[in-house]
C-alpha cells in the first residue's frame, strides 16, 4: 500500500501541479461522522445517493445509518439521555411530542437551515421542532379482480360483500390512529370523543380478518389475497401496483388523514453546523423530489415533479396539502393509551 | 474473563485442594450474569415503582403500576391466557418433540445429520418470512385448504389463520427444536441395552417406553418444556402477527406499553408480574416432576 | 405374546408424528426457496416465472452483505463466549455443592422470562452508563446474555447424566485431573455441547430485539436489516437473502459436525 501509493503521488505531482490544491484542500467537516437511525432499505439508498454522497464530495461528512426501526430509535434515544446514540433521529408526527417532552431535541431555525422556507405553508405540525420530509396518508385499498363494486370509504368496510376479507392496522400502529380519527370525525366524534369510532369499527368487525401492527403483514395479505380490502400507507399501495398487483388506491371519503415523517436535531451533539448543513442538504428539491419520485408519499416542500408523478400523489402542492386534516399529535400522544387499550379489549 | 478460567482450569488439576475450585468455574458465569442481568433487572423493578407513565425525570414510589394491571380482569385474563397458551405449546412440543428426538439419538449418523438440519432451519429464518410461510400453508387460497377443497371435506376455502390454534401451531414450530434437541442429547447418553434388556425381559414396547425410556429421557423432557414453555409465554411479535386482535398475550402488551407508548413503568410492572409468575410456576413443576418421576 | 397392538399404535404414532414434524419444518424454507426464484415484482408463492435476478439484487446489496457477515461473527463469538462461561459454570455447579448453588442455576435461566424489550433497554441503560454503548463487546455481552440459558441448561443435564465410572477409571489410572476433563470428561459431553452450541448460534443469529437495542452504525445484524428492510420496501431479494441464510446454515451445520467428530462419539 505504502509503496502503491509512494509512486501514484510522484508520478501524479510531477504532471499534475494544478490538480494537486483540490485534493490537499480541506473540507469544513472532513473528520466529522453524523448518525441517523435509517428508515431502512430503498429509504435510506436515495438518502445516501442525494444526500450523504453529496455532501461527501462537498464537505467531507460522512454519514451512517443506522437501521432498527424508528419507535425503537426514539425510544434508545429517550433511554440514555446524556449520551444519545444518534445526532439526527427520524421518527413521525406521534414520536415528536415525546422527544420534545423528554426535552431531546433542539429547535430548527431558518437561519441556520435556509431550505426550512421551501416547506409547504403551514405544514409543521411542532412549530420550529422537528423539520418533515414526508407526508405518508392512510387510504384505501382493495383488490380490483375480487372486489367489483369500489370502496369508497372506511365506512364501506361494513359492506356484507367484503364479510371476512377486510384487513387494517390496529392502534399499534398510527395507520390505525388516522383511520380511527377519520371515522370518529366522519360520525360527529373526535379526538375528545372517540366513541364514535369505535362504533364504527363495530360495524366492521364481522368483516375483519385480522388486525395487525405490522405495515409488511397487510401487505402479504394483499398479495397473497388472503384480504381484499382495507386501509393502508399511500406508497405502499402505489409499491403493490408497480409490481403489477390489482390494488386500487381510494382517498377516503372521510378525508385524508396522515402522518409526517420528521428529522430531528438530537440536543446536545457534538457538531450542530454538520447537522444543520445535513438538515439543510436533506431538505433540498433533489432529496425531498427523489423521495416522493420513489415512493410517491408527499413532498413537504414546494419541490416540483413530472405531471405524471404529482396525479400520483394525493397530497401533491398547495392544493394537497389543504386536503390533509390537521391533528393534534401532543393530544393524540395522551389519548392514544386510553384508545389502544380499548381496541385491545373490544376488538379481541 | 479469560484468565479466570484458565485458572478454574488450574485450581481442578490441584486435587484435594480443589475444593474452592467451584468459586473460579462458577465465578465468570455468576459475575456477568449479576452486572448484565440482575443489574439491569433491578432497573427495571426501579421503574416499576415510579409514579405517572414516563420513566424519564420521574420519581416517587408508588405500586399504581400494579394496582392497575392486579386489579383489571383484562390483564389478569390476558395472563392466564398466555400461561395457558405456554402450556398448550409446551404439550404439542412434547407430543411432536418427544419420538422426533428420540428417534434422531438413535438413528444412523447420516440420517441424524439431516434431520438435525431439517429441525433448525426454520429458526435462522425472519419471522416476516415465517409468517408468509404460513400464509402460503394455512391461508384461504393455501395448501391446506386447497387440499381440503378438493378432497370434498369443505365446500369453500375455511380461515385457519389469525386466531388460537394458529398462534400454538406456529409457536410449537418455532420452539420444537429445543424440545428436540433437549431430548436427543438426554437420549443420546442412554445406554440402548437397557431397551435391550428390557426387551429381552419381554416386556413389550409400550411397557419399555413406559417404564424404562421415558423415565430414563425425564431430565431432557424437563429441561425441553420449561424451554419451550418459558419462550412461549414471553412471545410477543408471533402472537401478534399470526393470532392478529383474535389473540392476546402478555408479551405483546409489554411490547405496546414500551415501544409504542414509552409508559416504561407500566411495562416494567407487567414483565416484572409475568417474570415472578413464570419462574414460580417453573420452579414449582420442576421440582414437582423430579419428585414424581412417573 | 401379550397384546400387541399398543406396540403397533406407538410404532404407527411415532413414524406418523415424525413425518408431520418433518413436513411442517421443511415447508417454510422451500416456500422461501420457491419465492426467491420468481421472474416476478411480489414476493409471492408460487412463484411467477423463473429467474435469479433477485439472487443478483441480493449480492449488489450491500447493507444485507454487510449484516450478514457481521450477524455470522457475532454468532460465532457469543457461541464460543456462552460455551467457555457456561461450561465452567455448569461444571462448578454440577461437581462441587455450595451456598447459592441453585439460586446461580435458576438466575442462569432468567434471561429467557424477562421480557426482551425490557432487557434491551436495561442493557442500554447500563452499557451507556459504564461506557460500553455502541460497542461490539456491549452487542456481544447482551448475545452471551440471552445465549447462556439454553447453554447453561443444556450442559448441566449432560453432565448429571455422564457416566462417572469412566472418568473415575481413568483417575484410577493416575491421569491427572485436567487429563480426565480434557481426554475423558470433554469428549463424553460432545453432544451435550454440540446442542448447546448450535442453540447458542442460532439464538444469537435470529435475536432482532436485543440486536435493535445494542446495536449502532455499522453494527447492524441481519434480522435488524430485514427488519428495517422491509418497513419501506418489501420484494423477492427478502427471499434470496434467506435462502443465502438456509444455504449457509446447511453448510455451517455440516461443518461443526464434522469438526466435532460426532459420527466417532454417538
């Protein structure tokens, strides 16, 4: 190696004087490693092709990610305060207010991440807590070749025809929440009175084959068939589709619910400038496009993409957004107990 | 670590005065047992004492914890029903696991090789690919189901997943080669001309099985049911993901409380009320079967 | 000539109940097999059309190779760790009689009641705490953690059940105590500790709570990626990535056997 690199370097210095400068100069953040939890697989290949790889080549930072789930890397995070295993966590709306409560996160500010100004109006859920990057809704979806009359509504997942094929989220996980909210709200309810709701999913009850927490189960059911219909994330469906399955992607009639998937800045990492030039590189119309292009969740900033991609995206732009019910996730975190318990004892 | 027991290895070679020898053997298993185990455990029964649902800046004593889960016939149900899902899987794992490995100790070396193999590989596999096995099997539109059809026995396709029995049968596959392998390696130290023996005694096999194999193989049997019977209990994604809302167990409520709602206290209260219950029962039968041997 | 059919009905029962056992292990990973070879986008089965492209997206990804290898190493070190401790130990408590001798052996077992969510925050807790946080030891300790049980257990009933007339023949012949555990003693409890070690591996190779919570960058185990995998992305290279996982355990089953030398002891 010493030798190897003994001769490049002479042979290269000889003939190469202009390009010598480039390669000495030092970069602001040569020896500076930020970590994030990931999101896991093509998640975290687009993160690191637009925007750890370049902000290599820029700044010198190097990024790892981290995999593991984002409720257990809020929670790793809460459980070891005075040393934080991460300098960014990702998480959704739900885990925001925790980490704010715990008093982990530090606020992000337009002077130190200009790009926060390319957000959609109104967006942030946390005032300047937490900076959102995806809009993921729950909607519905059904399999066109077994089911012939459309759905058009979680309250259609009482239909006789649809007896034992239904298939949802439970409170678990917060697709189960939106759509517990969406029904609440469609019958007079709300997050003070959830009742509601929960009659409406009475009705569907007789339908149910199982309710799960897991994003990845429902969709081997859908692919399997072993369900026909239910509620499910926005790209999810449109993954199922592109791989050539007959899923049909409904906006509720109820309305769009959804969540938002956050970067936060751990409070007190070791390079707030690497973060903040991280936060600002992720937030970026390359990043945020990149990842709406993939998965077709909803950009959160002003980012435009091809006509083709955007009818995909139901919460696409201004006129998007103002489709996305506004939810009070601090209130939610404290009802949200309450609820999951009452699922588990009436729903079993 | 190492340079105690290189000389608990010392201290035996010394004879007679190897009677603390048991202190440098012992020392290394007790030692991490106490600082990664029993520490971490105490902070746990620590949290589940606290007062309100955050176990951060929280402070107090206060048994609500408790009081809330003793005192709410859910949760007491939701206990029983896992003890009783633990014992069911426990039985079909004695019932399966038992001939399994006791054929697999006696059988020839090639045949054990395979078996062996056949027996652990559904444990290296994800369980997110486990329970698309068992869509594939169980499923509407599955195996079983399509065998049933068209041998007439049912009329249309029959749910057979997401509920009770499906959560014991993937269970008992899950945990079935630690009863295996308990017994095989039980089995393996007896010696086959006491079957011999008794054979030649005409006794007939059911009364050999009866009176000189199952007693003979009882500290592997032992030994495979609290295995099987103590991973079941504390199983929490299975039950979840295959017995859907139909089926619930403890684990998985410990799971919701920690991970989902950060109420560390209150799962703290219920793991520390599952873990007291468990190691009693465990303890109990245990001495219970090696004072009843048949 | 006394009744046979009770020797019939075990002799039909047994060899029924292995075929069923047999059959309900084999089918999860020949589904898994079946899938991974699809031509298809979905992870289906049965599979649509033939092809290995999903084999060729496994390779190219190097998160799951990474996992992979690391997975393999840990495996391996909690295995031999959880074998050195646990032997020691359950030979200290099988041979010698002493205070606290059977509260040692009930908290051996624990690590299998405590809830391990519970146990992976604790660890973390303390780990960050003494300054072993994302650490491989810190990873590794939590594996010998959950490992130990099966050892542990596993051994103490091989060692109640040897023979000790044998080691006692050969101390008669004046072969020195740590001749007769290393010549007599050892190869005796070959299968006791052929057992306890592929439990040992296995546990540890399948762990996805504990990894989650010890684990850091670059430390990652190969259910923690799946598991991640699949939270935004979910096809066939799942199924390639395990049927690398069947193949290798095949090949490493294979392997320890043949090290172990257990045709020559059973």
């Amino acid at each position: 190696m010493q030798t190897r690199r003994t001769f490049l370097v002479s042979t290269v210095a000889a003939g190469a004087v202009l390009a010598a400068p480039a390669i000495v100069r030092a970069k602001p953040f040569d020896n500076v490693t930020l970590t994030l939890n990931g999101f896991g697989g093509d998640f975290d290949r687009i993160m690191k092709e637009t925007v750890a790889d370049p902000l290599k080549a820029e700044t010198g930072l190097d990024v790892t990610y981290a995999p593991g789930g984002s409720s257990a890397a809020v929670a790793k995070t809460i459980a070891t305060p005075d040393n934080p295993p991460f300098d960014i966590v990702l998480c959704d709306s739900p885990s925001v207010p925790e980490l704010i409560k715990a008093d982990m996160i530090d606020p992000v500010t337009p002077d130190k991440v200009p790009n926060v100004a390319n957000l959609l109006p109104g967006l942030p859920e946390f005032g300047q807590h937490g900076v959102p990057f995806m809009i993921s809704s729950s909607v519905i979806t059904y399999n066109t070749e077994e089911t012939q009359t459309p759905i058009a509504s979680y309250a259609d997942l009482a239909r006789p025809d649809l007896e034992g094929r239904v298939a949802l989220f439970n409170l678990e996980n917060t697709g189960g929440v939106l759509y517990l909210l969406a029904m609440a709200e469609a019958n007079g309810g709300g997050i003070d009175n959830i009742d509601p709701a929960f009659a409406a999913l009475e009705r569907i009850k007789p339908n149910i084959v199982t309710l799960t927490s897991s994003t990845v189960s429902l969709i081997q059911l859908f692919e399997q068939r072993e369900a026909t219909a239910g509620a499910l994330w926005n790209g999810r469906v449109f993954a199922m589709q592109n791989a050539g399955q007959p899923m049909a992607m409904v906006a509720p009639s109820e309305g769009i619910y959804s969540l938002m998937s956050y970067y936060n800045p751990i409070k007190g990492t070791k390079h707030p400038e690497a973060v903040a030039t991280y936060l600002n590189k992720a937030l970026s119309d390359e990043a945020i496009g990149a990842i709406a292009n993939f998965f077709r969740y909803g950009p959160t900033t002003t980012v435009d993409l091809p006509k083709a991609v955007a009818d995909t995206i139901i919460t696409f732009g201004p006129e998007g957004r103002a489709k996305i019910k506004t939810l009070d996730w601090t209130k939610i975190a404290e009802k949200r107990s309450g609820w999951i318990e009452r699922f588990n004892r009436t729903m079993a | 670590m190492n340079s105690s027991s290189v000389a608990a290895r010392g201290t035996v070679r010394v004879g007679p005065s190897g009677r603390y020898a048991w202190i440098a053997l012992t020392a290394p298993l007790a030692i991490v047992l106490l600082l990664f185990l029993v520490v971490p455990i105490l902070s746990l029964l620590r949290a589940s004492f606290f007062e309100g649902d955050r176990s951060f800046n929280a402070s107090g004593v206060s048994l609500e914890h408790y009081l809330r889960f003793l005192t709410d016939s859910y949760y007491l149900n939701v206990m029983l029903d896992t003890l009783g899902y633990g014992l069911a899987t426990a039985l079909l794992c004695l019932v399966l696991g038992f001939p399994t490995g006791y054929a697999l100790a006696r059988a020839k070396p090639h045949w054990r090789r395979w078996g062996l193999i056949i027996i652990i590989l559904p444990l290296t596999l994800s369980l997110v690919i486990v329970v698309f096995g068992w869509l594939v099997v169980l499923g509407r539109q599955g195996l079983v189901n399509q065998v049933l059809v068209f041998t007439g026995l049912i009329d249309k396709p029959i749910r057979l997943l997401f509920n009770s029995p499906a959560v014991i049968i993937v269970l008992a596959q899950q945990f079935l080669p630690f009863m295996v392998l308990s017994v095989m390696s039980v089995v393996g130290h007896i010696d086959p001309t006491l079957e011999q023996a008794s054979a030649n005694l005409r006794a007939n096999r059911w009364t050999t099985f009866r009176k000189v194999i199952v007693p003979l193989s009882l500290p592997g049997i032992l030994s495979g049911l609290t295995l099987v019977f103590v991973l079941s209990v504390s199983a929490f994604i299975t039950p979840r993901l295959i017995g859907g809302h139909r089926v619930q167990m403890l684990g998985s409520l410990i799971y919701e409380q920690i991970i989902v709602l950060l109420n560390w206290p209150f799962g703290a209260a219920m793991s520390a009320v599952l873990f007291t219950v468990t190691l009693t029962i465990t303890l109990i039968v245990n001495k219970w079967l090696k004072s009843h041997p048949g | 000539m006394k009744s046979q059919w009770p020797d019939r009905f075990l002799a039909v029962a047994g060899v029924l109940t292995q075929s069923l056992v047999y059959i309900t292990m084999l089918l999860p990973p020949i589904i898994v097999v079946g899938a991974s070879l699809t031509a298809g986008n979905s992870m289906v089965f049965p599979p649509e059309g033939l092809s290995l492209r999903w084999y060729h997206e496994a390779f190219q990804n190097t998160a799951f190779m990474n996992a992979f290898v690391m997975s393999l190493e840990l495996g391996f070190a909690a295995m031999f760790l959880s074998l050195a401790i646990g032997f020691a130990g359950a030979y200290g408590m099988d041979r010698y009689r002493f205070f606290g001798r059977e509260t040692l052996r009930a908290t051996a077992l624990s690590p299998l009641i405590v809830p391990v969510v519970v146990l992976g925050i604790g660890l973390l807790q303390l780990l960050t705490a003494i300054g072993f946080g994302q650490t491989f030891f810190g990873l590794l300790i939590g594996h010998v953690i959950i490992t130990l049980p099966y050892v542990v257990r596993t051994l103490t009933t091989s060692l109640a059940l040897l023979d000790r007339s044998y080691e006692e023949a050969a101390a008669n012949l004046r072969a020195a105590p740590h001749v007769v555990l290393r010549r007599v003693t050892l190869p005796l409890l070959l299968p006791g500790f052929l057992s306890a070690g592929i439990f040992a591996f296995v546990i540890s190779f399948g762990n996805i709570t504990l990894s989650i919570f010890l684990g850091f960058a670059g430390a990652e185990t190969l259910p923690v990626q799946i598991f991640t995998y699949v939270e935004h992305s979910y096809d066939p290279t799942l199924a390639a990535v395990s049927t690398m996982v069947i193949v290798l355990t095949v090949i490493i089953m294979l392997a320890i056997e043949r090290i172990a030398g257990m045709d020559k002891v059973l």
